[in-house]
C-alpha cells in the first residue's frame, strides 16, 4: 500500500503557480498512477487541510538533446492542482515564495 508521500512527490514552484495560491490552488508533482481520490487524501493527511477539488493533468516529457544526434526525452510526469475549501488554512510551505 502507498503511502501519502508515495503520491505526493514535490511542489511545482513556477510563477503561475504561485499567483494561484492566492486563490487557495496549489501544484504538486504526484504519482503517475494515482488518481484523484488518493491525492486529495494524501494532501489532507500530508499539510492538516480541507481539499475540496483536485484536477490532474498527464505532462508530456520534452524532446531533449545533447549534441547532433542522441536526440532524449525528459520522463513524463502527472500533475495535480488541489484547490483547498474557504474555511481551510493556508499550505506553509507555499508562504514564503509569493
């Protein structure tokens, strides 16, 4: 069984991200396989708050090269944008970067 950190990976610190956190949305890098019931789950148990809408969105990896011909591909991930109910309090670890 997975555990909240499991599906969490980290945050996405990006400006868009943080203008969003203004309006209680916050962006997290999850697990490729979770689905929206467990990262809500794994976001309230994680930070101690109240989520209310959880959208997912699948990142495609971009092209990628080093040289002429060994044209890469950075890996595919999944990210979440958890939006947080009225009443709940502000995630801490988003505070200090606005």
């Amino acid at each position: 069984m997975k555990t909240a950190y499991d599906i969490i990976k980290r945050p996405v610190i990006t400006e868009q991200s943080m203008e969003a956190t203004e309006m209680k949305r916050y962006v997290f890098e999850v697990a490729k396989d979770a689905n929206k019931i467990e990262i809500a789950k794994a976001v309230e148990e994680i930070f101690a708050v109240k989520v209310m809408k959880v959208n997912t969105l699948n990142m495609q990896g971009k092209l990628k090269r080093s040289g002429r011909y060994p044209a890469g591909r950075r890996p595919s991930w999944k990210k979440a944008i958890v939006t947080l109910s009225a009443d709940s309090k502000p995630i801490e670890l988003f505070e200090g970067m606005v």
